[in-house]
C-alpha cells in the first residue's frame, strides 16, 4: 500500500514539474548563434581586420627575408672557413648573430604592435556583433543567447545566427559608408 502511494506521490510530482518545464519554454525564449562564424566574416569584412592581416603578411615575410639573408650568410661563412683568416670568420660569426638578434627584437616589436593594434579592433568588434545579436534577440523575444560552442544539440528553430550575420552586414555597410563621407 505504501509503494501504491509513494509511486502516485512520485508521478504528481513528475507531472507537475514537466507541466512547469514546458509553461518555462513558453515564458523564456532561447536563442542559438554561431559566435566562430560571426566572428570570422566580421573580420573578412572589415577593412581594419584586413589592414591587420596585411601588416601582420608584411611582418612575416620581412621576417622571412631576413632570416633568407642571415643564411645566406652562414653558407656564404662556411663555404670561405678554410680561406679566412680566425679574426675575419669571428667578426663574421659576430655579424650574423647581431642580425638574427635584429631579427628577434623585430619579431616580438612587430608581434606586440600587431598585438595592441588587434586589441583596439576587437573591442569595436565585439561591441557590433553584441550590438547585432541585442538587436536581432529583441526583434525575436528572445531573453538568453547561447554560443552554439557550447549548446550540444539545439533546435534548428532557436538558431539566430544568419539574422546575427545580416544586421553585422548592415552594421559593417554604415560604417564604410560613414568612412567613405
């Protein structure tokens, strides 16, 4: 008889709270966005983001000359060891690790002003998108936005990521135009 009743307790209990489930969905609506996607075409589009790859390429293959030259000149040392004097082959020796010191502090000065540049691009960029997914969430109702990073499995319905993308667009256009006036 107690099985009888704490079984009945147990199923009331289990109704009543799948019937709050369901009137909290109703109450609280949920939106899904696709952060890695956002992120990645605001950076195609924006002309500071392409500014950014193009001194960080320019970085690079500096970087990659340098280090072609600072070759060049070990080979051109061991090809002339036997012909040189110990003075002009230490002097030499002295030379290319001077350059591959340049070459180091050009790198980090380089990475850390890219760095700082990148910083100054993120925040504005973080604000559009945070912007776009206000606007678009409140166009929708909808009251929590999840990264779909971290959402294992969503309804397709909840995804708000292509109206996300279409408001960035948007917000990308003025701000080109204005940069343009």
């Amino acid at each position: 008889m107690k099985r009888i009743v704490y079984s009945a307790i147990v199923s009331a209990l289990l109704i009543s709270g799948t019937a709050s489930a369901a009137s909290l969905k109703d109450i609280i609506k949920i939106g899904i966005v696709d952060m890695g996607k956002v992120y990645a075409e605001y950076a195609e589009k924006s002309d500071n983001a392409r500014k950014l790859r193009e001194k960080r390429a320019r970085l690079n293959r500096q970087i990659r000359e340098e280090a072609a030259a600072i070759r060049k000149m070990e080979n051109d040392l061991k090809e002339r060891m036997h012909n040189t004097s110990e003075n002009e082959r230490r002097r030499r020796s002295a030379e290319i690790e001077f350059r591959k010191d340049e070459v180091a502090n050009m790198l980090t000065r380089g990475n850390a002003e890219l760095d700082r540049e990148e910083a100054d691009i993120v925040k504005p960029m973080r604000e559009d998108i945070y912007e776009a997914i206000r606007f678009v969430a409140n166009k929708q109702g909808v009251k929590i936005v999840l990264d779909s990073l971290y959402v294992g499995f969503s309804d397709i319905e909840l995804d708000m990521t292509d109206a996300v993308l279409a408001r960035v667009r948007l917000i990308l256009a003025q701000k080109q135009n204005q940069g343009a006036r």
